[in-house]
C-alpha cells in the first residue's frame, strides 16, 4: 500500500500501534507492564547517593532515582515524571520537571511563558494560536507550549486539547501532599499513536489489522539480527549485556566504493532498526571498510537520519579502531522483553 497508515490493534492481548509507510514498518508500540514513561507519582524522598547528586525516591512502582536534587530531604514528598526505562536491577528515571503532553499542546508548570512551535512559520497562524492560547490559559502561571501538529488543526479542538492539559496539571499539581502514590500512569500505544504520529495518514482501527498489513511479519523479522540493506549489503544488530553491537558487511560487492555505499545504507536505515527494536544505551559500529575521506558523507547520512527519528542520540565519533560510537536514550523497553513478557 502507498502512504501512510497506522494500525492500531493488539498484540498478544496487549494494545499497539504501528506506523507503517509505503508498506514499510517505520515505528512499533506494544504495551507493557513496565511504568510508562509521562507516569506521574507522588514519590517520597528515600535517600542520596553520595558523589552523584541524586535521590533514590519510593513509589508504588519500585524504587527510582531523582538527579540533581537541591534541599530535598529523606521522607520528603515530591512529585516526579517517569522519563524512561529502567535497565535490569536498576531504578526507574525520573525528574521533578513534569511535562503534560498532548497532541497539539505541552503545558509545563515549572516553565511559565506561552510559546509556539519554530516550524509554524506563518504569521497568521501564530497570532491565532497565541490567541487561543492566552483566552484557554487565562492568568494562569502555568507555561505552555504549541506543537507544530496546531498547523492546520481546527482552532476549538487546540482549545480542548490545551483546557484538558491544564486542567490536569492543575489537578496533578494540587496533589503533592500524601504518601506514595501513583497520580497518572502515562499514554498507551493507541493514544501516543495519535499524540505524536501526526502527520495525514489512513487509520486502521478493524481487529487482526496487524495480521492484514504485514505488522506479524515485520516483527517476526525482527526477532532475527540481521537487517538487508541495498546493493546486496547487510548488518548484524545484536544487543549485548554492556553495549548494542552493529556490524556492517558489503555482501557480494568487491567494487572499491563497496564499504562506503554499505556504511551509508547502514546509516541510514540504523536508526529506524534500532527504534523498533527498542534499543539504546551504547551503540557501537563495525562499519565495513571505507577511506577517511568517505567519512564526513557516512557522518551527514546518519545525522540526517537521527534527525528525523526524534530519540536523543549522541554521536561521539569514530575510534581510534575505526569504529563509531552512538550514545542512545533508553526511551523503550527492548521488544525482545515486551514479546517475552507478551507471551508470557
């Protein structure tokens, strides 16, 4: 099929959405039992960790970790936003900075000021969200911020979207005082499908969708390590205990521009592999053999790429071995561990 779709089904009795282009999966949401991030808690201060500047907090979910705490003391309570996923044996992330996300508005009680998205450029259109903005908000102290999905949106849902997100942080914010608590437990699947995959696209809604349009095949693809790239080539995606493992092979092609085009392809595609398999933390390269002059093109490809996927990744450059080294959020649980515990 050409064009976009998400289908939003189940998976093993779980909820999930797909984003699929030109047929192509290009981003996977399957639900789990972990906390989601965007989880609100009322956590109570534990305590620090020496050398670190942190907090260990305690909430109904387990044990999290808080950074750069300032005059917060044991048994506190504060309120803190699940921000990712934990690694095995370690603490939920958190942060005291919360953020009340929606499809066209983020309201943030901790930064006051209403702003509007760089990307909406006309004039107009921003004189008439910062309209809306300042008749939904009122004297609120409360700041706001208008996503680039307001641009072409109907002018009352915006007004709904932001008055639901302030009243919630109103109400979330109202309710610090107390023991352990969970206040929200963040989005699922099926509505961060329609808070951030907001570009125009058909929507699959029928039950066994995932089965109709190719999703149960692309997922099993990718239980297996190797990922076919173009011009024949190929690379290994295989995460280990300390660090996700790529290597890049130039198949049958012995031209002397083989490695380059191979490095390229793997740039290029690497990101979006890496997302649906719920992979970060660090991310080493094997890359197939290529002269230093080519390296500036492998460099701008992946950038672009990274660009376009929306997960924070650092790219720290290449090794004196000739590897490359990637620095990648731990925004997902690995999918190997949600369809473990799917099938459990």
């Amino acid at each position: 099929m050409k064009g976009r779709m998400i289908v939003l089904d189940q998976y093993e009795g779980r909820e999930a959405a797909a984003l699929l282009e030109d047929g192509r999966l290009i981003d996977l949401l399957i639900d789990s039992d972990a906390p989601r991030p965007g989880a609100i808690y009322r956590a109570i201060a534990d305590k620090p960790v020496k050398g670190q500047g942190g907090m260990f907090m305690q909430t109904p979910d387990g044990s999290a970790f808080l950074r750069q705490i300032k005059g917060l003391a044991p048994g506190q309570a504060l309120l803190v936003q699940v921000t990712g996923y934990a690694e095995e044996g370690k603490a939920l992330p958190v942060t005291e900075r919360l953020l009340f996300k929606s499809r066209y508005a983020i309201v943030t009680p901790d930064a006051p000021g209403l702003n509007i998205s760089r990307k909406i450029r006309d004039e107009e259109m921003r004189d008439l969200l910062l309209g809306i903005a300042h008749e939904v908000m009122g004297g609120s102290d409360m700041g706001l911020i208008l996503r680039s999905s307001c641009e072409g949106a109907e002018a009352g849902e915006i007004a709904e979207d932001i008055a639901a997100m302030h009243d919630l942080a109103v109400a979330v914010m109202g309710d610090a005082e107390g023991g352990a608590e969970a206040l929200t437990e963040g989005d699922g699947p099926h509505a961060l499908a329609w808070r951030d995959w907001t570009d125009e696209a058909q929507i699959e809604t029928d039950e066994g969708g995932f089965e109709a349009h190719g999703v149960l095949d692309a997922i099993d693809d990718l239980s297996a390590a190797v990922v076919r790239l173009s011009g024949g080539a190929s690379m290994y995606v295989e995460p280990t205990r300390a660090f996700v493992a790529v290597d890049v092979n130039t198949g049958a092609d012995t031209s002397l521009a083989a490695g380059t085009k191979a490095n390229i392809a793997a740039a290029r595609d690497l990101p979006r592999q890496l997302r649906l398999r719920g992979l970060g933390g660090q991310v080493i390269l094997d890359l197939a053999p290529m002269p230093k002059k080519d390296r500036p093109g492998f460099e701008s490809a992946l950038r672009k790429a990274l660009r376009e996927d929306g997960i924070d990744t650092v790219m720290a450059g290449f090794t004196p071995l000739g590897n490359y080294e990637l620095q990648r959020k731990r925004a997902r649980l690995p999918l190997s561990e949600v369809l473990r515990g799917s099938a459990q």
